[in-house]
C-alpha cells in the first residue's frame, strides 16, 4: 500500500520538482547555500516606492500584552523559532503582518524589526524561503509608508539585512515545490527589484510572474489549487504587485508586464465575483478558512482603487459549478484535481457540495482546522469529511502524508447545465464508479447516486452547526432548516461531529450517514418545522 501511494504521488511531479528536492538536499553535502554574513556583504540602498491604499492586515499582535495570535492560538513571543502550536504558527510570526495593522504603533513596529534583525543567524523559520518572501513585502511597505520618519542608521542596517535576505531566497528559489510557493517568491522579488532597484532581481520576477501566472491560473480565472482561500491570498498579493509596479516605474518595458498584471488580476475577480455566495463569503472548499484571506468585498473594494473593472466569469476548468433558485444556493465539486504535481491543498472531495437556505448554511464542508500532520488533518482531507458518497470505506483519492495525494479520481462530466449538473468518476478502482447528479429548482435541491457494483456505499450529509435534527426514519430526516427525503437507503445514522470554519476553532455538529447499495436519492425541501424535540 505505500508503495503504491508513493509511486502515484511520484509519478505526477515535475522533473524540476525532483531535481531540487534532490539538489536542496545534496547541496549542503557539496557546498553550502549562501550564508547570511555573505549576503550582508553586497549592502544596496531601497528606494521608497509610491503606491494606493492596500488592505490593512489581521490584529495578530496585541499591542498592549505582546502576545501574538495565529491560527486560533495566542503566546508571548518565545523566539522566531517557537514551533509550541506547529510550524505554520512559527512562519506566521516570522511573516510580520503585524507590521500593517491597524493597532501598531510605529515605535512597535520599529522595535519588531530591529528585533528580527539582531536576532536573524539563529532564525531558522525565518531564512526559509517563504517566510522570506512575505516577509520582505511587508517590510518594503512598512520602509516606503514611514520613510520619512525612520532614522537614517535603522534604515541602513534594514535595507542590508533586507537585500541579504533576499539573496537567500534567490538561491533557494520554491522549484521543488512549485505552485502557489513559486508564485509568492517572484511577487515578492517585484518588489525587491523594484525598491533596490535591480534590475536582475525585476528581470528575475518578471520571467517568473510570466510563466507561473500563465501556467497557475485557470481559463475561468481561478487558481489551479482550486482553494477559494488561496485563491483570495494570491489575488491580493497580485493586486498589490499591480498596485507598485504601475506607480514606481524604473525599468525598460515595465508598461508591458503591468499590462499582463492587470489582465490575470480582472480574471482572477471575475472567478471570485462567481464563486463567492450571495453574501460575499467563500465556500470553505479544499484548504479554506476563515480569518486567513483578505474578505472578497476588501479585495473587490480594493481593485477599484486601483481602477480595475470585471465582469463574472462562467466557472469551467476549476471544476466548481453554482446552482442556484429560489432559496436555494448550491455549490457543487465535480472537477479532476488540477494542479496534479502540487496536490497539497487538494482533498479526497469529488462530488462534494455545499447548500445554503435562505443565505444561510444548511450543508456545509467540515473545514480545516490545522496544517499539522496529525489523524485530524487526515481525516479533514478525506472523503468522510466531505458531502459525498465513500464506496466500501476508500477515499477516492489517496490523501496521504498532510500534502500529498497517490492515486486521484478523474471525473467524466455528462450533464453541465446551469441547474442540472451529472457526472461519474473513478477513484474507488475496482470497488466500482460513483455517478451523480445534481439537480436544483426552486422548491428543492436533489441529489442522485448510484455505483457500479454492489459494493457497500455511504452518502454523508455534514449540517451546520446551528442545524438541529428533530426526526430521523429511513425515508425522512427532519431538521430545524429542511426536510430530506431519502429513497433507496438501508440505514440512516445521525452521529455527533464537529466541524471547523478556522484554524483550531471547532463547532459541535451533527452529521447524517445513508447507508446504501447501488441507487440513493435525497431531495432537500423547505417546510415548516419546529425546534422543539430535537436531538
């Protein structure tokens, strides 16, 4: 079995991918990555760039106490390096939001950063290339905002620490990863090349904006990790990447790349403008959260600042479709995992959906909770999480390892209409195919199954947390929301479950399990019901 999982994970990477994730590791053997004494010796002057408002960051520092807040976890600052609630907490820490929000004082933020900077040799967090990349973003705004009231030697010991680290991620660039990772490095050596004025950090960007902007953003305009989370993160940094290159012109041709910046910026807002609800909130699909991304409506409100205009874009290639009447909104998963060699976000959820009444959620993802390897994280990415059918216990596809995915299904589409929408896929191998069939009007949402085999069969139904069950037969299951009506099942369990819609916060639920074998139908109806009895 885990020669199988490694050897369909293997299979779809990138001979790029393998050749640094083998180069990265040798390299310490053969020669050492630059050092930061070294990168310190070649010091270069920033130039404070010009640019319109952009979005303000979360509060993750309590300017009273010092305690930092991330994923749901607060501490004191224990070190640049302090990993007590996992990695991604540490990263955050080292990433510096807190430069831009909108309870720091300047002196804070004064202090914070010369603190990094005399603490950075031992900062191993910290010198990864990611946290280099988002990190040097937000020092550059901090360094061109306040320019005229930072001291003269502050300013020159940052800009050397800053080009230092730099030179660090130049040398260690994501290759072996790819992805969104890729993507972050060049938006934030724009910025570098940009703020020293160099033109081979620019030309660098640029080359590499080029190609992963081509190769990273779908035709519908979504980003190929299929996460309405990253997809909100990406189009921020892109519009802030518009937003200094149109407003600090310093190179030969810069006019054509903004061009270029300005044309993926409208696609990626003509995806999110169709795949938000009618609130203006994200479906928590794949690796999405709440309280990470920058909100639609701050994003939406911030490329008009910068004079951008979209339209909505018909959802295609990302694989989600929206169906919409009456009162209900629907978002349905019936797409291929794009991104194939850079799978990490992706979850065991084909034919998964979620289902709002009345602009309010009645069937929901699970959510994520943690980014930490653990049983949780298994089981947030895997098909029991999700509002689909498992056949025979598999997932269908092979989640595995936190980030990585074997064996995936491929979906083969044979209805796509705006309120029907049918398709089968092939993920659970031999156990047999899953069909379905999505179907919405305005008196109700149905849902059809079948399987190919006899093979035992379960469709999950995860409701939200304030949804409460009163009644539960083998035909009908009545809650304080809806009715579902079920044909075709042989039983039906409602169990205790929780759900997460941000990092470490959980919400008691409960989730309904319709046990079947070849054929299931449920259809979701609006009736009076009350909220007594209930269990």
């Amino acid at each position: 079995m885990r020669i199988s999982l490694y050897f369909y994970t293997l299979q779809c990477l990138r001979p790029c991918q393998v050749h640094y994730q083998v180069w990265y590791r040798l390299r310490a053997y053969i020669r050492k990555r630059i050092g930061f004494r070294y990168a310190l010796s070649l010091p270069r002057v920033g130039h404070p760039l010009s640019f319109k408002l952009f979005i303000s960051k979360y509060t993750d520092l309590d300017s009273v106490t010092g305690h930092f807040s991330f994923l749901g976890k607060e501490s004191a600052f224990l070190g640049w390096n302090d990993e007590s609630f996992g990695k991604l907490w540490s990263y955050n820490l080292n990433y510096m939001d807190y430069l831009h929000q909108e309870t720091i004082s300047f002196e804070q933020a004064v202090c914070w950063i010369d603190k990094f900077v005399d603490e950075i040799e031992g900062n191993r967090n910290g010198l990864e290339p990611y946290p280099i990349a988002l990190r040097g973003i937000n020092w550059i705004k901090f360094l061109s905002k306040y320019h005229p009231y930072i001291p003269a030697e502050n300013k020159r010991e940052w800009d050397a620490s800053l080009y230092a680290q730099y030179q660090i991620l130049l040398d260690n660039l994501e290759y072996h990863l790819l992805g969104n990772h890729l993507l972050e490095d060049a938006f934030s050596l724009l910025w570098a090349g940009l703020y020293f004025k160099d033109e081979s950090i620019y030309q660098k960007a640029k080359g590499l904006l080029l190609r992963e902007l081509e190769e990273q953003l779908l035709p519908d305009g979504a980003h190929y990790e299929q996460s309405p989370m990253y997809h909100c993160i990406l189009l921020d940094r892109l519009l802030d990447c518009y937003n200094v290159s149109v407003n600090n012109l310093r190179f030969i041709g810069q006019e054509g790349l903004n061009e270029r910046l300005r044309e993926k910026a409208r696609g990626m807002l003509g995806h999110l403008a169709s795949v938000v609800y009618d609130d203006n909130t994200i479906p928590l699909l794949n690796d999405s959260a709440e309280g990470i991304a920058p909100s639609p409506t701050q994003l939406f409100e911030y490329a008009k600042r910068l004079d951008i205009d979209w339209e909505k874009l018909p959802m295609g290639a990302c694989g989600y479709r929206k169906l919409i009447a009456g009162h209900f909104e629907a978002i349905v998963d019936v797409g291929d995992i794009k991104a194939s060699y850079q799978p990490g976000h992706s979850h065991a959820d084909t034919f998964n959906y979620e289902l709002r009444i009345k602009g309010k959620p009645f069937i929901v993802d699970t959510g994520i909770s943690t980014y930490d390897k653990t049983v949780r994280r298994q089981y947030e990415r895997s098909t029991a999480a999700h509002n689909t059918v498992m056949v025979g216990g598999k997932d269908s596809s092979a989640v595995w390892g936190g980030f990585r995915v074997g064996k995936r299904a491929k979906v083969t589409f044979l209805k796509d209409f705006p309120n029907e929408v049918e398709a089968w896929h092939n993920g659970f191998g031999s156990l047999g195919r899953h069909y379905r069939r999505f179907v919405i009007d305005k008196d109700r949402f149905e849902i059809e199954d079948s399987v190919s085999t006899t093979e035992k069969a379960v469709s999950l139904i995860h409701l939200a947390p304030d949804v409460k069950v009163i009644s539960c037969s083998q035909t009908e299951i009545v809650t304080t929301v809806a009715t579902i009506r079920v044909a075709g099942a042989s039983t039906i369990e409602v169990v205790d479950d929780q759900v997460s819609s941000a990092y470490n916060r959980f919400h008691p639920s409960k989730t309904i399990r319709i046990h079947f074998v070849k054929k299931l139908s449920y259809v979701v109806m609006i009736e009076d019901v009350s909220d007594s009895n209930y269990k």
